[in-house]
C-alpha cells in the first residue's frame, strides 16, 4: 500500500476516534456542591451530591481550594477553577433537614448543583460505603490524631488499644449562648440529664471505658460531665479543627449533641452512636426544616435519649 495512502487511513482512523471521545464528554453531566456555611454542613452537601451523582450516574465536581479537599483524600473530579459551575441548572430542596425526593427528579443529561443544606442521610444511604472511602483523612491529620489517641493511652496508663473502649463526646454549647440568632431560630442544647443517660448506656455495655470530650464551651463541659465518670476523662483542645474530628473518629463510639459538626463525628466514628431527641424547640423556624419525627436526619441505629 503506497505511504500516502496509509496516511489517509490513518488520519480517517483517527478522526472517528476522536469524534467518539467528543461524543462520549458531550454525554457526561456533572453535579457540583455550592458549600454553604461551616465544615458539618459542608460534609453534608458533599456527602449528598456524592450520593446522587452516584445514583444518577453523574460526576461530582469540587473545588481544589475546599476544605472538604483539604481535608480529606476525596477521588473526585478536583478542578482549580469550578467557574462552570455557575451555568449549572439550580434546584432547590423543600426542607434543610428532611429528605426530598422530588429534588432529585431531573434528567440526568442536566449539569445541576443541589442546593441548600441536604442534611439528610438518605440522599447517600446507598451508597456509604463508598463514601467512607471518600472521607478518609489526608495522612498528616490521621498522623496527628493517632498521635493524640497514644498520648491518651499512655496518660491513662493503657498498654493496649484493645483493652480500652474509648467513647468521644462532642459539646456543642458556646456559639448557641453566644449567637442571637441561633436562639432566635430555635436551637436547643443538650442537657446534663442527656450527658448522664448517654454515659451511663455505655458503662452499662462496655468495661474499661475512657471519655474523650472536646467543647468550644469547655468550662461547661467540665462541670457537667457526670462526677462518677470524672477520673475516666480526657478533655481535648486543639486550634486544628480538623484535627479534633480525626482524633475522635478513632474513638469506638460517640455521644453526639447538637448540630451536624457533632452529626459527623458519630457517623465517622462509626460504633454506636446517642443523640440528643430535641435538637430544636417546637414552633420555632428551625423545626419546621425537620421532617414530623427527626428520622430523616437522625442516622438508623442511633439511640436517642
């Protein structure tokens, strides 16, 4: 065959190569978080878009500069500028805290960001297990807490990890005294009696426990840590946020309070988990964002007190 016609050959090869790939991106449609707010609400928008990216066979775009990015060694399509995004179809849920389905009925030939808050584990329920994957620590911060678990153990005078049940508590307290507004719209905090029952439960269940608490209200959390608990505390402060969540992932169950902050650390903590029954007051602006009984947001298995 003469040179210039396998040229020819080639170049017509190519070309119908290159139309399929042009066919096959012009079919991908993508999903694309707008990151409201601080790192809990975050992980919930995240975590929702995943979910339904997954469900619809759609890719999920993120920003490089996030701190869901920062934080975690999340595989998805990391762009330095998420601009596009923008030309996106918005569509916009019913409730913060309750799950809606009727948000998920697009076509998924659609670019679409989900928006606001999507707290609600059903929007990735399916798919969890493939989410954990996602939210794995990048590897300083995991250093850096399992630095923090071993200085515990040795603090406690425990030779070994295996021998010790290690429960984290979260306080939310001291921006909801501080915040007006967090009042006004209808935050509650959990209770002492809340702290005592949670606790109890897993002395009940467990032998050689040790607490691990971390609070922005930590003067409080100290006097309202129940007294018969008091020599099995380590109260844990740290200006890395992301740190202190890692730290007590590691923990083998948790006793959250309030807010998706605490919301998180259960779920990634894994282990059983206690929640706080009333989160918000009844008739105030915040409740109407639940669904009637809270299960939309509150994870199956966890035990409310």
């Amino acid at each position: 065959m003469p040179p210039f016609t396998t040229a020819i050959l080639y170049a017509e090869e190519m070309s119908l190569h290159t139309n399929k790939e042009n066919k096959d991106i012009s079919n991908i449609s993508y999903l694309c978080p707008v990151f409201r707010s601080r790192f809990g609400n975050n992980l919930f928008q995240f975590a929702s878009h995943f979910g339904v990216s997954r469900s619809k066979n759609m890719r999920l775009i993120v920003a490089e500069n996030t701190e869901i990015n920062r934080v975690f060694n999340i595989d998805v399509e990391i762009r330095p500028d998420v601009k596009i995004c923008q030309t996106f179809n918005y569509r916009r849920e019913k409730q913060s805290c309750a799950y809606d389905d009727s948000l998920l009925r697009f076509n998924n030939s659609q670019n679409v960001r989900l928006v606001r808050f999507l707290q609600s584990w059903k929007y990735f329920y399916e798919f969890r297990k493939e989410l954990r994957k996602e939210l794995t620590f990048r590897r300083r911060i995991q250093i850096e807490a399992e630095h923090n678990i071993m200085q515990i153990l040795l603090k406690f005078n425990e030779e070994s990890r295996k021998m010790v049940t290690l429960v984290g508590i979260h306080i939310r307290l001291g921006d909801i005294f501080s915040n007006s507004y967090y009042k006004k719209v209808g935050f509650n905090i959990a209770t002492p009696e809340y702290l005592y029952k949670s606790v109890n439960y897993f002395l009940s269940k467990y032998r050689n426990i040790l607490f691990v608490v971390t609070s922005q209200n930590m003067t409080w959390a100290k006097e309202n840590m129940p007294r018969h608990v008091k020599n099995k505390v380590e109260y844990i402060d740290s200006p890395k946020w992301e740190v202190i969540v890692a730290t007590l992932s590691l923990c083998d169950h948790t006793i959250t309070t309030v807010g998706s902050f605490s919301w998180w650390i259960g779920w990634l903590t894994g282990g059983e988990v206690t929640y706080y029954k009333w989160p918000v007051r009844d008739g105030s602006v915040l409740r109407k964002q639940f669904s009637a009984d809270f299960s939309d947001y509150f994870y199956p298995g966890w035990i409310g007190f």
